[in-house]
C-alpha cells in the first residue's frame, strides 16, 4: 500500500470522524425510520414480535455490518479504496476465471438498489407532516426533494459536504436522546439483546422467518459503506461506527419500548388513523416539528451518498470494461469527487418512477432489500477468494464464509416473498444491468480476439523510407495512433494498414499511444520508447482505474518533457515555420469498428455483437473519451471479421 493510503487508513482526527459521519451513515443511519414501521406493518402490536424483531436488529447490526463489513471487509482494500469492484480488482490476480459473475452481478444489484433508497428515505420523512396534515398528498413534495438533489450534483458537494458532517451529528445525537428517553421508563427492552428472542420469533412464530425480510433494512448501507472507504479512512470508520451503533441501538431499543406499552393496538390507531411511524410516535408534540425537518435533511443526505457511490461505483465499471464510456465531469478539485451526467438523470427518472409507482413508503418496503441481499451474497464470495489469496488460515476462513452463506442466504429467502410485493422492480433494473455489463465484457473481449497483433520489427524500414520519401504528400507532422497491443514491439494490424496502404500517410515523427488502466485507484505514470531513431516513439500511460483519461493534456506535457531534456524536436519541419520556431501539427488516428458482412457467427455472438454496437451509439465517442480535441481527430473505420468464411471455391469459365 502506497504510503498516503496507508496515512489515510490509518489517521484518526476529529475532523475524519465527523467528516465520515456525513458521507458514509447515509443509508443505515435513516433505517429507523422504517425498519420497525415495517416489521409492524398493518398487525396489531405483540410484544413477542417487537423483542423478536429488536433482538434480530441488534444480532444484524453486530453479525452483518460490524463484524462481516467493518471489521473484515474493510481489511481488503485495493490501495486504500473498497467496494465490490475495488474488491474484484484485487482477486482478479487469482486467476479465476468466474469471479467476474459475482462482480457483475454485485455491482449491478447495488446500483438496482440505489434507484430505491432515495425514494424511500425522502418519503419515509416526509410522511411525518401527515402528524399534522393527515390527508396530504406526499409524492409532490418528495418528488420536487429528488429533484433539486440530482439537479445540485452538476456543482459538486464541496460546500454541502461541510453542512453534511454537523447535520449528521445532530441527527445521530437525536436518535439516541429520543431512544434513551423511552428506555429509561421500560429499560426491561434491554432484555432482546439475548438472541433467544430472535430465534424464538424466527422458529415458532408462523410468520417469524419472513420478519428477516423486514429486518434486513437495517443493514442495507453496509455495502454502500464499504464503497465509500476511499474517501474516509478505514480507522475512521471504524471508530465513528461505535457512535453510530450506540445511537442506532438506543433508538430502536426506545421504538420497541414505546411499542411494548401500546400492545394490542395497531400503528394506524396511533397514528391516528394514518399508518402511524413509530419513529414519530416517540417524539414529543412540541418536538415532531423540528424532528420531520432533521429527518427530511437526514435522509437527503443519505440520498447524496448513494448517488456519489453510484458515479463512482460507474466509473470504476467503465475502467474494467463492464460499461459503455459515458462523459464524466469533475466539479470541484477533490480527489475521488466526479460527476457523471448521463447516470444522473438516469437515477432521478428511476427515482421518479418508484415514487409514482409505490406512493408510500410503507410499499417502498415490501420492495426494499432483495437486490443488496444479492450484492452482500457476492461479496461474500469474493472476500472468500480475497483470504485465499492473503493465505488465510482455512479453518478461519470455512467457519466465516459458512456462517454468512447461512445468514445471508436467509435474508435472500425472506426476502424473496417481497418479488410480488413490488420486489421485482429492483430485481428487473438488476437484470438490464447485468445484461448491459456482461455483453460489454463479452464483446469487449470478442473483438480483442479477432484484432490482428503484427511485430513492428517487420515494418521499421518501410516506415523510415516513408518518412522521408517526398513524392508522398505530408499527411502531418506529427501522425498520432492509439493502440491496444500491451507489448512495446507490437502494434495492431490495422494501424499499419491505415499508415502504409489506406491512403499512405507520410509523417515526420509517428507515435504510438497506449493507456493501461491498473487495478489500483490512483496512479499516473508513464514510459517513452524510441522505437526508430527521431522517427517513431511510443508513449504508455499507467493509470489509475479512478483517474480522468485526458490524452490530449497528458500527451502535450510529456512533449515538453521530452522537449525539455532534448529527446525529440517538436519545431514543424516545413522551411519557413522551421525558421520562426513554429510547432508542428498533431494529427490523432483513431479506427472505429463496425461489422463486418463477411462475418460468419453463432447465434449467441451475432446477439452479443449487435447489442454491442447499439449500446456503442449511444456511449461516449472515441475521441472525447480519451479526452481528445476533434480539430485533430480522424476516424477510420475498419471492418470487425468474426470467423471469415472459408476460402470461396469459384470456377473460371472462358
């Protein structure tokens, strides 16, 4: 590990803490305002039930996000940065073929999921103004919340960052002083912390087992948390998820106590004949007012964090070639902070739909957490592989791994009754997820097979000759190519193609121009190599998987570089621009595939192909995806020739 990486993991200030306190609790810090509403639901109180589902929550929060995610998950980081596809970097290098299924598919779940986290938390917060307007219609006003969040993405959170930290702390501190104040009247609640209670509600309750569906949400950040482990630090983390904790178990221990004395009621008569949220109910008259606008500004926050893991989430996709190039913008000078617009508006009309589609949060619930049950699923899968891979003791690893395959493979059963219930809307975003994802790999690697790799040994003469060969007019003065060969003595067929015979280009210096995306975050580096003396160098750039891909800068500074210690002569080499001191031209080539006719595939490669050239329409072109000025940009497209047909056998007639 890098040494920043290794200080920012392990740097405790008070400033991280809080600063981790407004980017990283958003999701599992406004569970309470749902989870015990939901385990609930429309049946009347039973004190058995509450104990049962509060011992549940508490077993979740210490078994799932304290020891699965903080203390262990948080361990395998991919220089300083986490998440399921940080994660997938790292095992990558076990050379396991398979391990890019659950990648997939986690990644996919855990953007699915975060079309409904939004929505539910704006919606679940908002619905308290019905303590003093019972008949209010909310979708309006959580839709115009949405709204204004996705619409301040394009400025950056610089500045809302700052308010973020103190919010949140105002609002953990809430959670604990409301629990705290019902626990001191009934402090026998504290007996649920024996997990006899759970196992008592999930074995002999006729309903019990599927209250785990309900109790999942407590949790669902875990995965969100673990993603967002770059920007914070994972001693921060680690530290700041005591306070968390504590104040999370304060308040749903406080719901469950209020609850236990109004057993035999329903939440709707509480509420007063609107489906009561037992996260208001313990709230003072005088207080509810202050406590909806905390809460509203609470679950915003918890919206901003997810929308923030998602751009990264996307881009860290993109670099391993699970997702078309779609623009990205960078809005402030922090490292890590991007902004990506396509994913933006994609994410708020999703958001909008699941608003229109399920109106309350109470119905948001039934659809909430069967996706990240899957995402928690892979992970688990990979960070198997990860211990492998760090040689970790097998009888540590068996017992681990079985225990959460056991837990988690429960909450996916309890979950999967909530497919009808409006589940499956989560499951089918997934899905066209996957879908997209897995062909970009697939034809990706596809084409890579099918591109031709010749050695530029062969070719060395004949490009010297045409450099200097005059009877050829000069196509540039510097002829720039983009190539995807790895080895320095290598270059795609295509290129020399293009230089030699479509329309023979002759130019003072070639380059040719490799990016290499690592499987570690931050790094820029790159390499010169003079191929043919003063006439061909190629240039590889290492970058980071989370670094902008801007050629056209990079490209220009490692010129002066090179102009500076006299290792090439950019001046143009026409007499009277010579003279003044003129730079000479840059021209960029870049070839565009289409598919070819000649091609002669399977039916499941004609589908991947074709869908593979429909998503490319609609994704970042070439050139603004390398970050290209398209003044100096040409494209050339070549025929892609999947399995050219056997020799034609023809017969000459006179």
């Amino acid at each position: 590990m890098s040494a920043q990486h290794h200080g920012l993991h392990s740097k405790l200030t008070f400033g991280g803490l809080l600063i981790t306190l407004g980017i990283i609790y958003g999701d599992i810090g406004t569970s309470p305002l749902y989870v015990m509403k939901a385990i609930i639901g429309l049946h009347t109180i039973n004190a058995d039930i509450v104990l049962g589902g509060i011992s549940c929550i508490f077993w979740t929060l210490t078994l799932q996000t304290t020891i699965k995610y903080v203390l262990i998950t948080l361990s395998a980081d991919n220089h300083g940065e986490g998440g399921i596809f940080a994660l997938y970097a790292l095992v990558k290098r076990t050379k396991v073929k398979w391990l890019i299924i659950p990648a997939i598919i986690g990644g996919s779940a855990l953007l699915a999921d975060g079309i409904i986290t939004p929505p539910i938390s704006v919606s679940s917060a908002v619905e308290g103004i019905r303590t003093f307007y019972p008949d209010i219609n909310t979708v309006p006003i959580v839709i115009g919340i949405l709204f204004a969040l996705f619409y301040i993405q394009q400025f950056g959170t610089k500045l809302v960052g700052k308010f973020f930290a103190p919010m949140m702390l105002l609002w953990f501190g809430m959670l604990g002083v409301l629990g705290v104040l019902q626990i001191v009247d009934h402090p026998d609640v504290f007996r649920a912390i024996n997990p006899y209670y759970a196992y008592h509600l999930l074995t002999i309750h006729p309903e019990g087992f599927y209250v785990l569906g309900f109790v999942f949400l407590c949790t669902t950040g875990a995965e969100a948390l673990y993603s967002d482990m770059g920007h914070c630090g994972r001693k921060n983390i680690r530290i700041s998820w005591i306070f968390v904790k504590t104040t999370l178990v304060l308040n749903y221990f406080g719901q469950a106590a209020y609850l236990i004395q109004h057993e035999g009621q329903t939440l709707m008569e509480l509420g007063g004949g609107k489906n009561g949220n037992p996260f208001y109910l313990i709230m003072a008259d005088w207080f509810q007012p202050a406590g909806i606008v905390i809460a509203t500004i609470a679950a915003v926050i918890a919206s901003q964090a997810l929308i923030s893991g998602s751009f990264t989430l996307i881009n860290e996709a993109m670099r391993l070639n699970f997702w078309p190039k779609v623009k990205i913008k960078y809005p402030t000078e922090l490292k890590g902070q991007l902004y990506i617009p396509s994913i933006n508006w994609l994410l708020l009309a999703g958001c909008i739909m699941v608003v229109l589609h399920f109106e309350e949060s109470s119905n948001m619930e039934a659809a909430y957490g069967l996706a990240i049950v899957l995402c928690m699923i892979m992970t688990t899968m990979l960070l198997n592989y990860y211990m492998i891979m760090k040689r970790v003791s097998w009888y540590f690893i068996t017992p681990i791994i079985l225990i959460y395959v056991v837990i988690e493979f429960s909450f996916l059963i309890a979950n999967l009754k909530k497919f009808t219930h409006g589940g499956y809307v989560t499951l089918f975003i997934a899905c066209a997820l996957i879908g997209v994802m897995a062909t970009w790999f697939k034809a990706k690697k596809i084409s890579k097979m099918y591109t031709k790799i010749v050695k530029i040994a062969d070719y060395k003469k004949v490009l010297a000759e045409l450099s200097v060969d005059l009877s050829i007019p000069k196509y540039a003065t510097h002829l720039v190519y983009m190539t995807n060969a790895n080895r320095v003595d290598e270059i795609e067929e295509k290129v020399m193609f293009s230089i030699l015979q479509k329309r023979p280009k002759r130019a003072d210096i070639y380059w040719f121009v490799h990016v290499n995306i690592l499987s570690e975050p931050y790094k820029t580096e790159y390499k010169v190599t003079e191929i043919i003396k003063d006439d061909l160098f190629r240039i590889d750039f290492n970058l980071g998987f989370r670094e902008p891909t801007k050629i056209n800068l990079m490209f220009k500074e490692v010129l002066r570089d090179m102009v500076k210690k006299g290792e090439v002569d950019v001046t143009s080499r026409y007499e009277s621009l010579s003279k003044n001191n003129i730079i000479g031209d840059f021209k960029f080539v870049l070839s565009e595939k289409f598919l070819s006719n000649d091609s002669d595939m399977r039916w499941d490669e004609k589908i991947i192909m074709n869908t593979y050239f429909m998503i490319k329409k609609l994704s970042l072109s070439e050139e603004k995806a390398f970050g290209l000025d398209s003044s100096s940009v040409k494209i050339e497209k070549f025929p892609l020739v999947l399995h050219p047909p056997e020799k034609m056998c023809l017969t000459r007639i006179q």
